[in-house]
C-alpha cells in the first residue's frame, strides 16, 4: 500500500489554521474528494457535520466550497456526533459523508473525517485516490454555471437521528442518570434520547461555547461526573466525548466502568460468538470471557483494526478499553449514545447493575514503560529483544502478557506487561526495558 502523506488513521488531524487545516488547503481537499466521487456519479453528493468548535464553521464552509466547485452537491446538517453524520449519509442515500471534529482533542485542534455511502470510513483506495488528486487540482477543467454544485441545509437531521436511537433505547424508567455531554456534539441530542426512555436525567456540559469541548470534562475528565453521580445519589453516570462517538460510564459509586466492562457486559448478554479488542485490552477480560466460553480476538491500537477484523471474521462486537465500542450488526462505526443505550439494555437483561460489573471484573496490574531508543523497527525484530521477550513470557507462566510495541509518533519502544502479580510484572518490566534500552543504545 502506497504511503499516506495527509490522512491518518481517523482522517486529517491538525491545529485548526495551520497547515493542512487551512482554508485554502481544505477547499483543495473538497475539490479533489469531489473530483474522486464524480468518476462514479457526476451529480454526486455529500452530508458534512461537524461538531462544536469554534473552527468549525470556516472548515465547513471550506470544505463546502471545494466540493461544490466540482459539481458535488453538498447537505449541511449542522452539529452532530460523528455516528449522527453516517446516519444521515445512509438515510439520505449520499455518495459521502464528512465530519469535521478533533474528538476528544482541545479546541484549538481539528479534523476532517470520511465516511463511504455505507456510513463507513473510506477506503483505503479511495482515501490515497484523494490524496493523488489533491495534487491535481490546479490542473482541473472549470466547472461553471448549473454544472456547479448546491448546498443545502436539512433541517431534519437532529430530528431523524434522535428517533433513531429511541428506537434502540430499553425503558431506562426509575434510573437517575447523570450525563456528561462533554461540551461537544451530543449536547442536544443525548439528553433528549435518555429523557424519552423514561430516565431522571441530570445533564452537564451542555453549553458549547467553541472553545470548552473536553475542557475539563467529557470521556477523558470523569472526575466532575464521579463526584455528581456519589454525591447526588445517581444510579450511574455517563460521559461522551467531543465527538460523542464513544462513551464511558460512572457507577453509582463514581467508579469508572469502561470498554473492558462493556465488552464483557454485552459479550454475556449476546451470546457472541468472539469478541474482537486490542493488544491494550486487559487480561482479565480475556479470563471472564474465557469462563464464559467466548474467545477474545485481539488487534493492534485503534478502532480502525478492531472494525477490519470484525468484517474479517464476520463478528459484531469489539472495541477498546476508551469506550469506543462497535456493534456491527446495528450500527457500521462507532456510536456512544447507542453504546450507551445497547450497554443498559444488556444490563436489564442479565438483571445485573454496573457497580456488580465493575466489581465482577477486577483488573490485573498493569505497567507500561517507554523506552527511547534510535531505531524503534529495528529494536522490534531485535533477536536478543526478542529473547528476552520469549524469557519474560516463561517467567509468568501462563498467568500474565507481555507486549512490545513501537510507538507511532516517537522514538520510543512500549514495554508493557500485564500480570496478576503486581511485583512481578514490574520486575518483569523492569528487566525487559533494560534489555530494550542496552540494544537500542547499540
């Protein structure tokens, strides 16, 4: 596969204003997707979203600008989580859909997301064809007249994507539920859906601003929402992200119950026949899922390969311990209200309550430690690394992993072990990331 040079794993990323999320580069962007999707429909169009940044209004119109002069048709539905844009993208029969959002990023960043007409990431074909094109575009024919493209506003998006998730919403009855909206896309759309299943419902971080998303609050701060939810004698909390395509929840006793819960939660609940997670995924998720008689696939770090290997084997549920949880057979990405939702709906179910959860699955310890080393690829394939790794492995016996994993973004190398024997995993650490360092140094 050829190198990527602007899209990452989840889309372009960057500080809204610097280069790539410029206007001008956006609009270069717009032109070349558009180009892209004409070569399969020459009146082709686009939903784009966004979530509530303070950026997002001048990518938007950007973006907008670039597709439309191409002849692409362009449907704005305003502020709506990444998973309300693939909705819609689906619902209206579009040829794409386009998020503009950072997730779970500060304000000052953001993003542009691609979705394909089935509501799912783009290929990775069709995401390097853009990227070819973007070159091209000073190179491309004008486009005048009625061949330019429209843009419109539907106002029924909020609407058509709220009724979608009631309609999988159990009756939340009796539950007082705290909600952390995270200042970000959900902030309308998550209260109004919890209310209508019949929960008490206490909402936070409901008033955007452009520059508050995640500050200080949403899936990755859950301090607030754990001291709402024990001192306001809540049955549970739970907090979205900016871009409200994942979620996490906060038992009665403001503890956090993440994607490891969840996934054995629904896991038992379903009946599934595999669960699909990351090499992050904690240990003992795999020993209660085990018991349970449900084999654990793992992946490498990202939604993106958990959602490839349940395509792959024809599986529905996986995701990673950040709360983003899919479930395939209802949904093609990612979605917190519905994670949300469906999670609730398993809880009924089994009859059982987070804080039972929370206390069923009892992490094992776990130690990372990165080392820095020059040539991360090299100290990976190591013979004398990998020795040692093989050497850490015997020493826990079964009751315990070891990961190494080059970083990304940096120079480093990712020690991690896991094991149900805190001292031991931190020696056995400890050593591992000696040897790491030795080689690496040499």
């Amino acid at each position: 596969m050829s190198e990527r040079k602007y899209f990452g794993t989840d889309g372009v990323r960057a500080v809204a204003g610097q280069y790539p999320l410029t206007p001008a580069w956006v609009m270069t962007l717009g032109a070349a997707a558009g180009e892209v999707m004409k070569r399969t429909n020459p009146r082709a169009s686009v939903v784009i979203g966004k979530d509530t940044r303070h950026s997002g209004d001048m990518l938007e119109a950007a973006l907008a600008a670039g597709l439309t002069s191409r002849g692409v048709n362009v449907i704005h539905v305003g502020v709506l989580p990444t998973p309300g844009v693939s909705y819609l993208t689906r619902y209206l029969k579009a040829d794409a859909g386009v998020v503009i959002s950072a997730s779970h990023n500060p304000y000052e960043d953001n993003g542009i997301k691609f979705f394909g007409a089935d509501g799912q990431k783009l290929s990775d074909a069709t995401e390097l064809a853009i990227e070819a094109a973007i070159d091209e575009v000073p190179g491309f024919a004008p486009v005048t007249g009625t061949d330019m493209g429209s843009v419109t506003n539907y106002a029924e998006a909020e609407r058509l994507y709220t009724n979608y998730l009631r309609s999988h919403a159990p009756d939340l009855s009796g539950l007082k539920i705290a909600l952390d909206c995270a200042n970000g896309a959900a902030y309308r759309v998550a209260p109004k859906v919890f209310q209508a299943a019949g929960a008490d419902v206490f909402a936070v971080y409901t008033t955007p601003d452009g520059r508050n998303i995640n500050r200080g609050c949403g899936s990755t701060h859950m301090d607030h929402l754990r001291l709402i939810v024990r001192e306001g004698d809540y049955d549970l909390g739970v907090a979205f992200d900016g871009d409200a395509d994942r979620a996490l929840f906060v038992d009665s006793r403001g503890n956090v119950v993440h994607g490891d819960h969840m996934l054995l939660l629904n896991a038992r609940a379903r009946q599934d026949s595999a669960v699909v997670a990351t090499i992050m995924t904690n240990m003992a998720l795999e020993a209660k899922l085990q018991e349970a008689g449900i084999p654990l696939e793992r992946t490498a770090v990202g939604d993106r390969y958990v959602h490839e290997r349940l395509h792959e084997k024809h599986l529905s549920l996986g995701g990673e311990q950040s709360g983003h949880v899919l479930f395939l057979d209802v949904s093609p990405t990612g979605d917190g209200v519905l994670t949300a939702l469906l999670t609730l709906a398993s809880m009924k179910k089994l009859g059982t309550t987070l804080d039972e959860l929370h206390d069923d699955l009892v992490m094992y310890p776990q130690t990372l430690v990165n080392v820095k080393v020059k040539d991360k690829k090299a100290i990976a394939a190591d013979p004398e690394v990998q020795r040692a790794v093989a050497e850490a492995e015997a020493q826990m016996a079964g009751k315990g992993r070891v990961n190494l994993r080059p970083s990304g973004t940096e120079s480093l190398i990712r020690v991690m072990v896991e094991g149900q024997d805190a001292e031991q995993i931190h020696e056995v650490a400890r050593v591992l990331a000696g040897v790491v360092e030795a080689r690496g140094r040499a």
